[in-house]
C-alpha cells in the first residue's frame, strides 16, 4: 500500500460518505470477492472500528455470514471498554452453524472478555411459533437485551445469492425476483430505492429498531455487493461503512 493509494482511498471514503449521507466510511484494499486475505482485513478494520467507540458495559449486537465471521476471527480484547455483552440481532436466518449469529456472538464475546447471550428459536419461524415463543421467559430476557444494544455490527448480502443461500422457497424466490430486491440485511430484502419487498420471520432486531442505536456499523465487501451495499443504504439506518476497494470504485461508478 502506497502513500497515493491512501490519499485515493480517502477520496474515495469522502465521496462514499457525502453520497449516502454517513458518518464514517472506511476502505481496505483489495476485492474480497476473489482474496479471503482482503475478507480478513475487513473484519480487521472492523474490529479496530468498533475498539474505537466501544466502552464498558455496553451490549453489542450482531449477525451473521461470512464477513461478520472474519470480524469475530480478528476480535482481540479491548484495552478499555470491559464488560461488554455480546448478542446476536436476530434468529439464525438461514445460515450454516459456523456463520450464525450466534456462534459469532459466542466468540466476539470470548476474544473480547466479555460475556455473551444467545437466541435459541427455530428457523424459520411459522407464525404461531413466533406469537408463542416471544412469551417465554428466556426468549423475553435476551429480547429485552437485544433492544438494549448500543452497538451493532453487521453484513449486507445480495438479495438473490442470499435467498439461495438460505434456499428460500420458490414462492420466497418468485417474491424477491419479481419485486426486484437487490440487498438484504437483517433478514429483509430491500430494492434499490429502500423499499422492503420481503421480510423473514423471526424474533430480535426489527428495521425501526435501528434508529434508536447511535452505531450501526454495516461490514460488506467485494465487487459483487457494490449493488447491495447502495440499496441497502437507501433506507439509510446504518452510519458507518467498512468496505474494501473493489465495492468503493464499484460503488462510485452508480452514482
Ligand atoms: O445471514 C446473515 C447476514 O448478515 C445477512 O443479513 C447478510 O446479507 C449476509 O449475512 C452477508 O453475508 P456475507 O458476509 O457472507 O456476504
């Protein structure tokens, strides 16, 4: 990395920010589409984002997939915010074991020396589940963490390789694709002007929830998320972007 890279790159961080109106945008170099050494330095980045706001006592909620499973890798202990909890913002959507919110949350909180609380419901959840399990004690103690959170770190996918991935139904499939859904977090699927166009059931963190929380770190990365990362931005309940090189020039090139 060269002096003229990080001048570009700052360049770039000022566009990305002034464009989707946020407060702090951070790029590493590389693509993490084709580099899991790029994916890592995200993950990096993101850790020494969140060492730099963090302080005691305070609740971090995260999510899953493979960009927040390199934030947990890179995770070291702060060395001034102590007795922080580490919750997962919802259900496990979808995702293999290893790159569960829980499971993330589960080791953040242990390279952290903090402590953590984990959400057990099944997924996906039917619609009675849902209404009977929001009433059982446990479920109630870590919701009420949940919406509690000062801080929540999480990735942003494209709607269709996620929807795969998660191997929606045809019918969830039919509704993404013909509602043209580019990006989803959080279990919603956005199209590229914010708009939700399908939402999956389960317990935790809600969209509206998020105007509440100071910081909202949305960790994403690659040439193939520049898309996403703009349509998730539209609804614009994030404030800060760790993003890698390819995403940023990509990203520019749409606006
Ligand atoms: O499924 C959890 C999740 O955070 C999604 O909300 C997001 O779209 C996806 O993972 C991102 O995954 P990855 O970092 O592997 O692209």
């Amino acid at each position: 990395l060269f002096m003229s890279d990080l001048s570009e790159f700052n360049v770039l961080e000022q566009q990305i920010k002034d464009t989707l109106n946020l407060e702090h945008v951070i790029i590493t170099p590389g693509n993490s589409d084709e580099h899991a050494l790029v994916k890592q330095e995200l993950g990096k980045t993101a850790v020494d984002y969140l060492h730099s706001i963090l302080v005691s006592n305070q609740t971090v909620a995260v999510t899953g997939g493979t960009s927040m499973t390199a934030v947990a890798e890179m995770m070291r202990p702060s060395n001034h915010a102590v007795n922080c909890l580490f919750v997962p913002a919802r259900g496990g959507l979808g995702e293999r074991v290893e790159n569960q919110a829980n499971t993330i949350c589960a080791e953040m909180a242990k390279k952290a020396n903090g402590d953590y609380r984990l959400l057990y419901v099944p997924d996906p959840l039917s619609e009675d589940t849902y209404q009977s399990i929001i009433e059982e004690p446990s479920v109630k103690e870590i919701l009420h963490n949940i919406r509690q959170a000062n801080v929540v770190v999480h990735g942003i996918g494209d709607a269709l390789t996620m929807a795969k991935r998660r191997k929606a139904s045809e019918e969830v499939l039919h509704k993404i694709q013909s509602g043209n859904a580019v990006s989803e977090a959080f279990g919603y699927y956005f199209d590229d002007t914010g708009e939700v166009i399908h939402k999956v059931r389960t317990v935790g963190m809600q969209l509206e929830d998020l105007s509440k929380i100071k910081s909202v770190i949305a960790v994403a990365g690659g040439k193939s998320k520049a898309k996403a990362i703009h349509s998730y931005f539209k609804q614009g309940k994030s404030s800060v972007l760790i993003t890698d090189e390819a995403a940023a020039k990509e990203l520019i090139k749409g606006f």
